[in-house]
C-alpha cells in the first residue's frame, strides 16, 4: 500500500472515532445533576464505549484489509 493510501484511511479512522465520541457525549449529556443520574449516564457510556470500540476495531479491519 502507498503511503497516500494509508493516510486516506488514517483520515477515515479518525472520523469514525470522532463520530463514535460525539455520538455518545450527545446521547448521554447530563441533564440533573444528582448524584443517581450522573452514576447511571456513567455506566451505560461505559458500557457503550466498550460495545462501540468492538464494533469500531471490526470496521478498521475492514478498512485496513
């Protein structure tokens, strides 16, 4: 692969990610700010990070094939 290639895809890469971000800061800003509220928006980002990475490694490998 050229280099030119490979930083298209490292462009790619980055805009997913990017995505991937503020896709989960939008979903889950934080409208009360009691404790209960911030502790469950915590966990359920936690959990979507971890799923989104998964999903997001699946696609880099696509890209990157």
């Amino acid at each position: 692969m050229s280099s030119f290639v490979l930083e298209n895809k490292l462009k790619e890469i980055d805009t997913i990610t990017e995505r991937i971000v503020l896709n989960i800061n939008n979903k889950y800003k934080t409208t009360k700010n009691n404790k209960i509220s911030r502790r469950i928006i915590s966990k359920t980002r936690r959990k979507l990070l971890k799923k989104n990475i998964k999903y997001y490694l699946q696609i880099l490998k696509i890209i990157l094939d």
